[in-house]
C-alpha cells in the first residue's frame, strides 16, 4: 500500500472548527428551542443540517487526497490501513459511547443490570446522539479502497461517475422521504452510508480533481454565494410553505425537519453544495498570510480542538438541561438562549479538550496525540509544525487523519510543505 506525498491543505483544515460550530447550533436548537417555536427553529435547522454532509464531504475528500495513489499490495497494507482508521474512529467512538451511557445512567432509570447492558449494547450499535457520524464513515472506510479503484478505472469519466451519485442521492431522498425503504433501513436511515452517498462519492471524486477544483472554486466566488443564498431562500420557502399546509409532498414539513430527514431532502441538496463551497472558501481567507497572529492562533485551536468539541459538547448540552438552562426562554427569544448555549458550550469543549490532551488518554478521547503539561503554544500559522493529531501525518501521509471531523471522523489530512495561497 502506497501513498502519495502531499502538501498540507491548511485552509481546509480551517473548515473543520466553521463545521463544528455548525454541529453545536444544530444540536443547541434540538435541545433548548422550545415546542411552540417548532416552524421557527424547524426552519434554522433545515439550513444547519448541512454541517452533516460536510462532515462526511470532507472526510472522504481528504482521505482521498492523501490516498489518492493508494495501492494494495499485500494484505499487510490493507490491514495497517484499516487499523488506523479504527485508531482514528473506532475506538474514540467506543470510549466516548461508553463515557456517554456512564453520564447519562443516574437519569436513565435502567430496571437492572441486564436491561443496563442492552442499552449500552442498543447504544453502541446506533450511535449515542452525534456519535452515529462515526458509525457512517467507519462504513466508508470498509470500502474506500475498492472505491478508489473503481475511480481509477473510470478516470475521465467521472462525470458519469457524478451523475449516477447525484441520481443515487436523489432516489434515497426520495424514498426515504415517502418512507419506501425497508423496515430496518428506513427505521435507521440515518446510519446508512447509502443516505450520504454524493457527499462520500462527491468528496472522493473532488480530490481526484482537486487542483482544476480549487482554481474553479476561487475563480467563481461571487457566483456560488449567490448560489448558495438562492438555494436557501428556495429550501426555506419550500419548507414554510409545507409546514402552513399551503402545499405539501413539494418538502419537508417542520416534523421532518424536527425528526433529522429534512438531510435527506432535494430541496436541500443544492444549499448543501453551495455551503461546502462557501465553507471552502471561508478556509481560504482564513489562512490566508496577511492575518494576524490572533487570528492565526485561533484558527489553529479550532483546529486542534475540532474533533474534542465534536465528541465532547453533548456532555455540556446535557448538563445545561439538567440545570434548568432551558427554562431561559421565558424570560428571552430562544433563538438568543440558543446563541448563548453555543458560547457557553464551545468553550467548555475547548478547555475539557485540552485537559484530555494532556493525558495518556489523549488519542482515544480526542484525536489528538498527547501534549506535554508545560510545553508553550506559540501562535504559529496553521500550516506549521504542530502537534500531530490522528489524520495529520507528519511526512507522507500514512497517519489517521484528524478530524473524525477527527472532527471530520476522521479526514485525512495530507502533510507535507504548506502554501499559505493554498
């Protein structure tokens, strides 16, 4: 198993703390927007749900990157691949579920040991809350080397190879939203690799075109802003007019929405493409090498912190409810309780994050290899030498990525010479 040599592409690496703060606003809303507001908060998540697709763009088209000349030459390889990807999400998935079903078992009301453990079997096979990601791109993992063949075969015709996954998506959305699909997929669609197919297949496909791509993308930033602003006004007027009953199989109701199938919808896809663009293009300006040293800073925490946050924000959800932090909304608009609860959490999750990174459990807990208590965080820019995390190799990158959004579950994150126009 071979990999190429690659440069670092730091202004994606930007893009993962803009996803994370996605994912806090979305599961911020679920937990703390109040029952009469459904409409209103129904329609911010429609438009925030698209920090899901990201995720999974960014870790396909990352660990496509840096494998794109991923050869299998001997069993030896393939089992060392997929053992560090089972460093990279397996097994903080399986300290974190743990850590969950421990946390939330004085509320849980188990009726013994053995209805216990069925919850901790029940949670391990569905993904505790957020942790389903992980289940979705440990599924892409299983097949990522026979899909980058696949690709190879087809190189010049990977629009066909678009089409078909646009078509695919498409054909998913549409059974999943008139509950067409078989019991158990259709029970747990969410877990289904199959549900996300343009983003893993799209990301793949972009890192295969990943120069031609970047130029475009650059080239036409004032178009895919309007793009995106369009597609959202379309999604979001779609939206209302099925949750007041003016029209309705045209898009999700609010209950759709509220429930998570909202991600599943083709009024939403093109709002997703735009906002992976526009995310991209945010990277960009990020790293960009006028910025200042505290920004620079900041944007390299996000970074380091990503998958941490990710992993670790329910915990504070969870404790603000059972502090009465929802009741907030008697006495202020719960779109502000809801702002609030993002900037109380996120600095909780960066703070636990740097805690954990400072012991020897630091891989399973945060994706991050350990940091020495005493050792400076100088301000350097973000493609500079740093502490590694599971995803970031060091030289060629054979190491698992950071970002299951190691935040990006793991994305892969090719290390090499950095570019600051990169």
């Amino acid at each position: 198993m071979t990999t190429s040599a690659r440069r670092r592409l730091d202004h994606v690496d930007a893009m993962r703390p803009i996803k994370q703060a996605g994912v806090v606003s979305t599961h911020a809303i679920i937990y703390f927007a109040p029952a009469a507001a459904a409409v209103g908060s129904g329609a911010a998540q429609l438009l925030l749900h698209v920090s899901r697709e990201g995720f999974f763009f960014i870790s396909a088209c990352m660990l496509a990157y840096a494998y794109a000349d991923l050869r299998i030459t001997n069993w030896a390889g393939l089992r060392r691949f997929y053992w560090r990807r089972f460093v990279a999400v397996g097994i903080p998935y399986l300290c974190w579920t743990l850590i969950y079903f421990c946390y939330t078992l004085p509320t849980s009301h188990y009726h013994g040991v053995r209805a216990a453990l069925h919850g901790l079997r029940y949670m391990t096979e569905t993904g505790y809350f957020q942790l389903y990601f992980l289940l979705v791109i440990a599924q892409f993992y299983l097949v990522f080397p026979l899909l980058m063949i696949l690709l190879r075969w087809t190189r010049g015709h990977h629009g066909i190879v678009l089409a078909v996954t646009v078509a695919a998506q498409l054909a998913m959305s549409v059974l999943t939203d008139s509950h067409s699909l078989p019991g158990q997929m259709q029970a747990q669609n969410q877990l289904d690799a199959l549900s996300y197919i343009l983003y893993l297949v799209g990301g793949c496909v972009v890192a295969m075109h990943f120069e031609e791509v970047d130029a475009w993308v650059r080239g036409h930033a004032r178009p895919v802003l309007a793009w995106t602003a369009v597609a959202a006004v379309g999604a979001e007027a779609i939206y209302l007019l099925g949750a007041y009953g003016v029209t309705s199989g045209l898009g999700p109701d609010y209950h759709a929405v509220i429930a998570g199938w909202s991600v599943y919808e083709p009024t939403v896809i093109p709002f997703n493409v735009g906002v992976i663009a526009c995310g991209y293009l945010a990277g960009v300006a990020l790293v960009r090498p006028d910025r200042s040293r505290v920004t620079r800073a900041v944007v390299r925490a996000g970074v380091d912190d990503a998958y941490g946050i990710y992993l670790s924000h329910v915990l504070f959800l969870t404790a603000l409810t059972w502090l009465g932090w929802g009741q907030l909304d008697s006495v202020m608009p719960w779109p502000l309780v809801c702002l609030l609860t993002v900037i109380v959490v996120v600095p909780c999750c960066v703070a636990l994050t740097a805690l954990l990174a400072r012991t020897p459990l630091a891989v399973p807990l945060t994706g991050r290899q350990r940091v020495r208590w005493r050792r400076p965080r100088a301000a350097a820019p973000v493609g500079a030498a740093r502490t590694a995390t599971p995803g970031t190799p060091a030289a060629p990158p054979e190491t698992p990525a950071a970002g299951a959004e190691t935040q990006d579950a793991g994305a892969e994150t090719p290390a090499a010479t950095s570019s600051p126009s990169r």
